[in-house]
C-alpha cells in the first residue's frame, strides 16, 4: 500500500483525483496468516488460520451503466500510470492477472442470483502478494463487499431491489467458486472465509466441511510474527493442484471421499496399495487435522509452549510428507525455532515460497525480530521483512476517523 493512500481521508483523494467526483464508500478486507492446519481445506478438514492487520483497501461510487472501472494504485505501468481494468458486470472476461479475481468474483455473485451494480473504484492494499498471505482472497472479498455496497446504495435511490443482508459465509463461498472456476486454483475454503468472518482479537477454528466456525485467542504474552522470505511463487503454475490430485488419488484408495474421513488406521491398511508419494501427502492431512484439534486445546489453555510444539511438527509434516517448504522457508523456520524467544514456527500458506509464522513471546519480540533477520541473511544472503501482526476482523467498511 502507497503511503500516500494509508488513511481513509488519503484513499477517497485519491478516488476523486482518479474518477473525478467523490467515493461514496470505503470497505475493506484482511489477508490471513494460516497458524496451523495447512493443505487440510482441500479434503473438509479443519484449520485455524487469523485474519492479520494487512488488507486490501478500496474507495468506490456505483455507477448507472453496469460498468466497473477498477483502478489498482499498486500495478503502476510502464507510464508510471495505475493500470486501469475496465469490464461490464454481465461480460466478466479476464482470466488472469490481477483483475481475474474480480471478474471471477462477479461471475461468482452473478451465478449465486446476487444482483450486480457497476461501480467505480480505486484499489490498494499492503498484504505482500504471492507470499502465502492470502491477497487474493483479501481481494476477491474486497470486491465482494463493493458490490454489496453499490447495490445498497442503488437501492436506495430507486435504481433496483436491495440485495440479500451482507453473509460472510455465502459471500466465502462464492469467492471460493471464482478462485477454483474462474482463476483456476483448487483452493480450498480457508482463505476467503478467514477473511469474510474473522472475529478482532482472535484466530478462527474452521470446520471446512460445515463452515462451522469459533473464535480462538491466543496464549497471554504471545504474539503472532510473519517471516517473509522474500521469496515468490506462482499458485497456478506451482505443484499445489499436483498435491491436490495425489491427495485425492488418497481418499479414493482408502475409500473415502475425502481425507478428513480417514484415520490413521485405515492409510496403515491400505499402505501396500498407495504410492510411497501418495501415502505420504495423506499421512500428512490425516495427522494435520489432529494437530488442529490439539491446537484449539492448547490455545483454550493458554499453552504457548505446547501450541508451538504443535507449529514444529506441523513445518516437519510439510517438509517431509507434503513437500512443499523448499530451502528458503526451511532456513527461515529453522533460525526462528533456534530462538530462545520462539515457542514455535512453520511454513505458512501453500508453500514453496513465501513466508513462515512464529509463535513467539511477547517479552522477546524486539529481540527474535533482530536475531532472526540477522541469522537468515547470513544463511541465505537475502533480506527478510519480519512483522508482528494482530488479529482482525473480517471483510467490512473501512472505518473513518469520527464516523
């Protein structure tokens, strides 16, 4: 995000400076850091991710023409220009790039019966992308909730029908379907429902089969920390909907739909059928959704240190089984464990690049941030970016000083 756009007051200038009359709302959405329960979504299983104080931020005005004009103050072209992406509400075409979550999210809403309002907007946002932080689903549920806004606000002027009460649920969902039908990314729920229905202050246990939701705290005196390697990937084009398939070549051998309905015993028996490759990715989803259970029960505790245990054994599982870590976010994992300060850390988000999470105490924050930082530069010879984050609620209006 732009400092010149950090505030509310700096984001509805840049609104009018772009379009040329006022914004007539703000709305908002968080990225996520996942703390534990990694590539369980996929097969209805259980995780605990928090929806983090970096979002995507958009100024908009419904228009009367069915249009949507989106102005991203982040893709700068080779004008120095924000890249502009324009497209009709009932023509959504991109398919990728960054528009393609919007366009997607329309298609989406318009499939779900959801009425649809043109609007213009300005667009930004400080959740690192490609960095497993969610951006965009932090985008998509952006999106979403300006086109809740701009059809209340055509309602209320006489143009249409005011659309359904805002669900954060329905809306996870149907940006769910625009990321696995649209963009083409077999994600699972986590992402886009973390970010629609987080609770301020805490994680979120979610049931990805039932969507059943709770809120779960944090141990007193420990902080949340994300370890940004750097390092980039490409969803899409990675070996995620590799590992998809493999685990569903899993629950098809051990006779389940989908993991979450497998036990350990069962993968045991059905071990000489499967694939070493195979057998390993569901030994990994099989015991991660366990490790989730004894997470909520160490956080109900207020074990910080039994929680972070449970991190490290998370990181080793997607190391080993589900292979997706890779040398940079095995460094970063490896310096934060080393710390005396750290109850726990592991890759977090799909993997193969990106970023790690820390459970770490509050009363050695200053000094894990400097140790860390320093110990993988001198490892890898690259610069991190190391920053503690809080729990915050999910997607809604931006509030405004005095508002």
């Amino acid at each position: 995000m732009s400092d010149a756009v950090r505030t509310p007051a700096a984001l509805r200038a840049a609104f009018e400076r772009h379009v040329g009359r006022p914004a007539t709302a703000l709305v908002r959405a968080p990225g996520r850091v996942n703390l534990i329960g990694e590539h369980t979504d996929t097969s209805d299983g259980f995780v605990l991710p928090m929806a983090i104080d970096r979002e995507v931020r958009l100024a908009l005005a419904p228009r009367t023409d069915g249009r949507v004009r989106l102005v991203a103050l982040d893709v700068v072209g080779a004008d120095g220009a924000p890249e502009v992406d324009v497209f009709d509400v009932d023509a959504p075409h991109a398919r990728d790039g960054w528009a393609a979550y919007a366009h997607g999210v329309a298609w989406a809403l318009a499939e779900a019966g959801r009425p649809l309002v043109g609007f213009d907007a300005v667009v930004t946002g400080d959740v690192p992308r490609g960095a497993g932080l969610s951006s965009s689903a932090a985008l998509e549920l952006a999106v979403a909730r300006a086109f809740h806004e701009a059809a209340v606000q055509a309602a209320a002027e006489g143009r249409g029908a005011a659309p359904p009460p805002w669900d954060a649920k329905a809306m996870a969902v149907a940006c769910r379907r625009a990321e696995n039908a649209w963009v083409g990314v077999a994600s699972g729920v986590m992402d886009q429902l973390v970010c629609a229905a987080a609770e301020a202050g805490s994680a979120l246990w979610i049931d990805c089969r039932t969507l059943d939701t709770a809120p779960a705290p944090l141990p007193a005196g420990a902080r949340v920390v994300i370890l940004d390697t750097g390092t980039r990937r490409g969803l899409v084009g990675s070996a995620y909907n590799e590992r998809r398939a493999q685990v569903d070549a899993a629950a098809a051998a051990l006779g389940v739909t989908v993991l979450r309905d497998a036990s350990e015993a069962d993968l045991a028996a059905h071990a000489p059928e499967l694939e070493d490759a195979v057998r390993r990715r569901a030994r990994h989803v099989i015991r991660e959704n366990a490790r989730v259970h004894a997470a909520t029960e160490a956080m109900a505790a207020g074990d910080a240190a039994a929680l972070g245990e449970l991190m490290n054994a998370s990181h080793a599982s997607l190391r080993d089984d589900f292979e997706v870590t890779g040398p940079a976010l095995d460094a970063m994992t490896e310096v934060a464990q080393a710390h005396p300060g750290c109850f726990g850390a592991r890759m977090t988000g799909a993997g193969f690049a990106g970023c790690c999470v820390a459970l770490v105490d509050e009363a050695q924050l200053e000094g894990f941030l400097h140790d860390v930082a320093a110990a993988y530069a001198e490892r890898t010879g690259e610069t991190p970016a190391l920053y503690p984050v809080r729990g915050t609620a999910g997607a809604g209006p931006l509030d405004e000083p005095g508002g």
